[in-house]
C-alpha cells in the first residue's frame, strides 16, 4: 500500500467522522431540548414519544432503498446526496409552527438517517478485516461525543447567547448542506472487495456487482439470524436513554441544568471511549478466533444491563454512587457497536454488504421505532424509572442470548467467505 493511498484513507475517516459527529449531534439534540419542545407545542410524553418514534419509522422504511442504491451506485456521491437531505429536513422541521407541521418535517429527517450503512461499507474496501473493528469505533466515538455537544449546545451554549431549540435547529441543517459539498469533492469511490486480504495488494481486480443470489444468501447465513435478533432488540435501549434520559434525570432524580451537563458530560465521554475500547478489543480476539467479536459483545450487553439496574435503583439522594455506577455502565454498553458491524462484514461478500448491514438496520428499526412511544406510555402510567429499567435491562439480557447462538455458527460462516474470496483471487 503506497503512504499516499494510506494517507489518504485515513483522510476519508476524518472526513466521516466529521459527518458523523454533526449528524449525531442534530440527530441527538431532541433529547435534552426534549422539554423545551413539549412546551413549545403544549404536548405529553406520549405526543413527543410518537414524534420521535416518526422519524425512527421514516429511518427505517429508507434502509432498504439506501441499501440497494449503495450496493449499485457510488457510496460517496450518494453520502453527498445523504448529508444534503439532512440539511434540508432540519432546517424545514426548525420551522413548523405546528405540532402536526413538526411531527411531519422531524418524520422528514429520518430518511437520512439510514444512510450509515454507505460509510461502513466504502470503509471497509479501505481497511482489512484485522483493522475494522477499531476504525468503526473510531468514527463511531461520534455517536457520544455528538450527544455530549448537544448537550452543551442545548444547556448551556443557547441559554448563554439566547438561541431558542428552532435557532439551533437552522444552524445545524446549514452545516448538513456544507458537509454534502465536502463529501462530494473529496471523497472517491473504492473498488468494492479492495481491503480484502485476497485482494489488497492487486493492482488491478476485477470490479464485483449486486448479486439477488448473493443477496439470498445474506439469510442463508446463520451467524446473521443471531445479529439481526440482537439487533431487534438491542436498540431499544438506545432509543429510550436518548431521547428520555434527560427527562429522567430532570423531573425524577431532580436534576437542574447544570447537574444533568456535570453528570452525563463525564458518562458520554467514557461511553464515547468504550465505543473504541470495543472495536480494539474485538480486533484483537479476532486475530486470534473468530470468536473474538461475540465475545466481546456479549460481556457488553451483560454488564451493561446488570450495571444500569444498579444504577437506576440508587437512592436519589445518592448521587455520586448513581454517577459512578452511570460511568460503569458507559464503559460495557457500547462494546458491542463495532464488533456488529464488522462481523456483519466478516460473513458476507463484498457486493452485497450494503443490502447486508441494511437489511440488519431495517430489523432493528421495526421494532425499536416504536421504543420511544413505548416507553412514553409506560412513563405515562408509572414513571420513568421504571420504563427505562423493563426495557433496556429485558433487551439487553435477550441479547446477551443471542451473542450465545452466534458462538456456535461465526466459525463456519467466517471460513466460508475466506475460501470464496481466495477462490475468487485465483480465478483473476
């Protein structure tokens, strides 16, 4: 690999990372602006939990669509294309005046939401298999880190130089349209299968194309049955502490703004960190067993469970104990992010990767959508506590089974891709 190419590649992460660190943070911005929103609008829990739910719906009807455009198209134009939209769709959501206008213009932003599956393909045709899992975590840091300057924007940045949540609502989507203008220009396509270590060191190779036979064989794979359960569960949690944590803290711990920034900011930082800690660690079993990223993921989902159940169950009062269980459970819930979409990309070929990551979002999604609703009208009926322990701790431990099955399937799956693309090496 010539330093230029290596250079370079690391020039397009920085590029993604960029992308992702913004998109998240206006993606994630609705959860500590949560209670400005409701009041704007004079709404419940339950109305702003459908709000949110519409656009996870939006999200996940566009992964199919993303999927398939990814897998025929170039991944770098339609990234373009995808920051551009995000733009937009805020920007039209910072100026409904009515709760009917917002729901609509916020379902809108979902449909770049579900473009991620296009940067975690086109970065593994420039990283091998040994190095994905810690360039995933890398630029998945964004998710957090993203959270955490939505925070500082929302509590104390727009407080300080009088921006209401439509101000900072309109300079995040101006920034969406910058972002597709550098996507466009600076990112180039890559041959798909090109960091393959069959392939990585030809100059020239033949170019793979979507495949419907390769495609069914997505779901001939038993390694992908176990992720795409896991992945039906597993980000309901997520949706319920993004978008309710906040609340949680505030109405029922008795939280003040500058409480929640000095709790969460020191929590997000250290989930932001576990992001990395797992790629790395999932990289590392990996060299050594197939085995590796499973294992790693289900200690994740494991301890992260049985930690938040502590953690939520701290007496009120108690607040450096529930702060440092919080810290603790930040550094195993996120192990598992990495590790998933680099083992996706350990069972399946090249030119269906996209369509295979897709199809694992779209599964997620159906159920998760509707996370933030349900945990709405549980919190309706009880409290909070109690909506955010039944659904993140019962998700977790499901998946924590899951990981299990796929112990016994990855060996089986990973050999069979390696002999088909040293097959496919031969035959150049």
């Amino acid at each position: 690999m010539s330093t230029e190419h290596s250079r370079y590649r690391w020039f397009v992460v920085g590029v993604f990372f960029f992308f992702m660190l913004l998109h998240q943070t206006d993606k994630l911005l609705i959860g500590p602006l949560e209670s400005q929103i409701r009041d704007s609008f004079q709404i419940t829990k339950t109305q702003m939990g459908a709000v949110l739910t519409g656009s996870l719906i939006v999200g996940t009807i566009f992964y199919p669509l993303w999927g398939y455009l990814y897998d025929h198209y170039a991944r770098s134009k339609l990234l373009a294309l995808a920051s551009f939209i995000w733009g937009a769709t805020t920007w039209l959501s910072s100026v409904a005046r009515t709760f009917p206008q917002f729901v609509a213009t916020r379902a809108s932003t979902g449909i770049d939401d579900s473009s991620y599956p296009g940067i975690f393909t086109l970065i593994a045709d420039y990283f091998g298999p040994n190095l994905r899992g810690k360039v995933y975590g890398l630029l998945q840091l964004s998710q957090p880190i993203g959270y955490l300057l939505g925070t500082v924007l929302a509590l104390m940045i727009a407080p300080m130089i009088g921006w209401d949540w439509r101000t900072l609502y309109i300079s995040t989507g101006l920034l969406g349209i910058v972002l597709a203008v550098m996507i466009f220009f600076g990112v180039r396509e890559m041959p798909r299968g090109k960091a393959e270590p069959e392939f990585e060191n030809m100059a020239e190779m033949e170019t793979f194309h979507f495949s419907w036979a390769e495609a069914r064989e997505i779901f001939r794979k038993r390694t992908m049955w176990f992720i795409f359960l896991q992945g039906f569960a597993g980000v309901f949690p997520w949706n319920v502490i993004v978008y309710w944590f906040f609340t949680y803290l505030e109405e029922e711990r008795g939280y003040d703004q500058s409480s929640i920034l000095f709790t969460m900011a020191p929590v997000i930082l250290v989930l932001a960190v576990g992001y990395f800690i797992g790629g790395a660690l999932g990289d590392f079993l990996f060299k050594r067993t197939n085995k590796g990223r499973i294992l790693i993921s289900s200690t994740g989902v494991l301890l992260g469970a049985i930690f938040l159940y502590l953690a939520i169950n701290t007496p009120i009062e108690a607040r450096n104990q529930f702060f440092t269980l919080m810290v603790i459970t930040a550094i195993f819930i996120p192990l598992s992010s990495a590790n998933v979409i680099a083992t996706v990309y350990d069972v399946t070929v090249p030119e269906v990767r996209s369509t295979a990551q897709a199809v694992e979002y779209f599964i997620e999604n159906t159920g998760a959508a509707s996370a933030p609703f349900l945990a709405g009208v549980i919190a309706d009926a009880t409290n909070l506590k109690t909506s955010i322990l039944l659904i993140c701790v019962t998700a977790w431990i499901l998946c924590f089974f899951f990981y299990l099955g796929a112990l016994f399937t990855i060996d089986n799956d990973t050999n069979n891709l390696r002999m088909q693309m040293a097959e496919r090496a031969k035959a150049m």
